[in-house]
C-alpha cells in the first residue's frame, strides 16, 4: 500500500525551507500542503526561490497555527526561538519536525547561557548515525511525534569524533574544532558582511572564545557517545562558497589508541550506515564533493609526534547539515525507509 502524507513547512522563504522543499519535491510519498513565511506571506514561491520551478505559482501564507493544522507532518524552518510557541498549538498526533535550536539541548542552562529566549524542553534529537556505547541516536526516532534537528556544525563534528570517543580512544577533555562554513549557513537576511563583496576573496572567524552556539550541542551529542563528560574548544570560519562545512578536530589520544586501532574503530562504526562515506587512506574530504547530497564524507589520521587524532568531515550545510536530516527524520517518524527521497550523489563540477 502506498502512503500518501500532508506535509506543510514553516519559514519556506529561507534557505533551509527552500532546501527542504527541493527534496520534498522529489519524494515519493509526501504530498506538499500550507507553505508559510513571516515577511514574505503572499509573495509567489517563484519570487523567492525561482529554483523550485513547480512551485512558483504557489503563494506563501502567513505563519500560523491555523494554516498548519490539517497536516500529517509540519516542519519549522525558523529562527531560533519562534518554534517552541508555533508547536505548542499543533495536536499531538501531528509530526512535528524543528529545523531550528529551540528542542536541541537536554540542559536548561546551556540554552540559557547561549540563547537569549525562554528554555522549551527537549525533543527526541534527530541525527540517526549518532553511535552511542549501545545502539545509534536512530533508536528513539523511529515512531516519534516531535523531533529536534541537529544543527550544520554539531552533524559533521559529531559524525567525526564520536567513533574515536565511544572507542575509548581519544581524551574527553583536549578537543579542539576548527570549521568553515559558506555564508548559507548565516541565512538569508541581508547583512552588510555576507555582501559578496565583503565574502569574495576572505576568510574571516566568528563566534570565537567558545561563544557559537552551537558549542553546547556538540558536546552534548560527545558527551553521549563518549559516556562521559566532554569539552570542546570550537571555532568556527567564514569561507567565501555558498555552501558546505569543512570541520578539522582533533583530540588527544589515549594510551591505548594506535592509527590502526583508530581506522578500526571508524570502519566498524559506520560500516552499516550509508550515508557516512569513511574515505579511503590518503583521500581528504571536499565540500564540493557533497554539495548537493545527504552524504558525510570523513577521513582520519593520527598524529603520532603529537600523540593527537586528526578527524575531517565534510557535508552540506543546507543538505545533510540540515534538509537532510530532516527528511531522513519525517521517514523514521513515519515508519518508512530512512534515505526514501534523499541522495548520496553530489553535484560535480
């Protein structure tokens, strides 16, 4: 029997809703319903996203309880802290699936001491590969109603560590991450220092003195694979692209940790997971070798004089790093095969 599902999507002007939308076009059981924006409620979709052609004639509507009840599935695209109010008035029965931070963290005071809006729990976290010391972060998605999305960071540094940590064999305590992003991942708000002007030819950091937000995040999903506390020094860079992150992090080794030991530890833990591409010996990850897919691509080495892991990951931001995830999380929700709708194969040249 076929299933056929209402989805509707919150903030489908944006970035991350227009990667959404791409990949809800080709998916074979999602039938698209209300798709709703703040500013730019009743505007055509092909004003603002002119790249999803068969939606152009669409009109966006306004952002409200209202318009979103009715569906199967409802999806929120939004800045951080305008989730939380929007999901509390969706029934219970409804998938709801939050691209944005507001349902991310377990800790109240991490979210205190990073976002500047009122704490909203915690939802089920959707990173399905995530190995924990028994089973995968897939566990608790399969069945849910309400599902957190991970943020871009916190996907390709998390897939990158956690084997090396569940392992026991890198240090919880000397992480030190290092990450470019394209501009994408700031959004689609004009700001003078995303003019491409500004971008073209530069690189520059951000969020630096562990203050990205997405640093409690990434220890967190640590924290869980390790089984124990871990602390991150994270930050983060603009690189002039539009999409993808490249993050190096590196780790001190423990005693027992040898380069084959650690190669080991990586192949065992995503042999069965499709979307995590452990590369083959001497090959380094690109982001444009997975612009456009829901693929990981990893690599690791280990620094003998420093006695230090060096992992590497490369994803799409707006994909994998997001849309991605949340696609893969609609179809655990509803009990269908994982990557149904999504692909591995990225867009070259």
């Amino acid at each position: 029997m076929h299933m056929t599902v209402r989805v509707a999507l919150a903030g489908a002007s944006g970035y991350a809703g227009g990667e959404v939308l791409r990949l809800l076009l080709g998916h074979p059981h999602v039938e698209l319903g209300a798709l709703t924006a703040s500013s730019n409620a009743g505007q055509f979709m092909g004003a603002v996203h002119p790249h999803l052609t068969p939606l152009r004639e669409v009109v966006l509507q306004d952002t409200t309880p209202e318009v979103l009840a009715g569906h199967d599935v409802v999806l929120l695209a939004l800045p951080h802290g305008h989730s939380a109010a929007l999901a509390a008035g969706l029934p219970d029965d409804v998938v709801v699936i939050d691209c944005g931070a507001d349902f991310r963290l377990a800790d109240a005071g991490d979210w205190s001491a990073y976002y500047d809006s009122p704490y909203a729990g915690c939802w089920p976290y959707g990173l399905p590969e995530l190995p924990l010391p028994q089973g995968r972060q897939r566990d608790v998605l399969r069945g849910a109603r309400r599902v957190a999305v991970p943020g871009c960071y916190p996907t390709g540094i998390s897939l990158a560590l956690a084997p090396a940590l569940r392992a026991g064999l890198a240090e919880p305590d000397d992480i030190v991450i290092v990450a470019a992003s394209g501009t994408s991942g700031a959004g689609k708000s004009l700001r003078p220092h995303l003019l491409g002007s500004e971008v073209m030819g530069a690189m520059s950091p951000y969020g630096v003195g562990g203050t990205h937000r997405h640093t409690p995040e990434i220890e967190q999903n640590l924290s869980r694979a390790a089984g124990v506390a871990v602390g991150v020094s994270f930050t983060p860079t603009l690189a002039p692209m539009a999409r993808g992150i490249l993050a190096t992090s590196t780790a001190r080794l423990t005693a027992a940790a040898t380069a084959s030991a650690i190669r080991a530890a990586y192949a065992e833990a995503y042999a069965n997971e499709p979307t995590l591409v452990l590369l083959p010996e001497g090959a380094w990850p690109r982001t444009s070798d997975v612009l456009g897919s829901n693929a990981v691509h990893l690599q690791v080495a280990v620094d003998e004089r420093q006695r230090r892991l060096v992992a590497v990951s490369a994803i799409d931001n707006l994909t994998k790093g997001t849309a991605g995830a949340a696609v893969q999380c609609l179809n655990l929700a509803l009990g269908l095969p994982e990557l149904t709708g999504l692909t591995l194969a990225g867009l070259a040249p």
